[in-house]
C-alpha cells in the first residue's frame, strides 16, 4: 500500500510538470507557404501533409519521410523558407 502511494505521487508529479511545460510553450511560427518545403509540390495534392516544429517554425512537408531531407540541412530550408517569405512580402 505504500509503495503504491508513493507510486501514485510520482505519476501525478510527471502528470503536473508535463501539462506546465506545455502551458509555457509558446506557439510556433505558422507556416507561410502552400507548397513542400523541402519537394516544392503542392501540399495536400498527395494527402496531408505532414507537420513538425523545428526551433519555434511550423514546417510544412508532404510526408514525414521528407523530415529526414529537413534534419539533413535544416539551414538550407530554413533560407529557402525566409527567401520565399521575402518574396511574399513584396
């Protein structure tokens, strides 16, 4: 019965933090564009693209195998990106 107590106030502690890191977190930078980041096809065209968060940006893929070519280069994506949201801009 003890061990179940402290069992229990252990899952509940692990419980609160993980709900008040997620509170804490802030939205990320929505993704500008309708096309693949890293193919350049038109998102959707192939089912539903495939979403992640990398440093604070909403990327936008076709397909979570893309994220792999993203994780190689993240830079390279990353200036593609702020050129296309430059160009948007204008």
């Amino acid at each position: 019965m003890k061990n179940l107590k402290y069992i229990l106030s252990i899952i509940l502690v692990i419980v609160a933090v993980g709900i008040t890191s997620r509170a804490d977190d802030p939205k990320p930078k929505p993704y500008p564009l309708d096309t693949c980041l890293v193919c350049g096809m038109k998102l959707g065209e192939m089912g539903k693209p495939f979403v992640f968060v990398y440093k604070g940006q909403e990327i936008k893929v076709c397909d979570q195998s893309e994220q792999a070519d993203f994780d190689k280069d993240p830079q390279k994506y990353l200036k593609k990106l702020a050129d296309a949201e430059a160009k948007l801009k204008k």
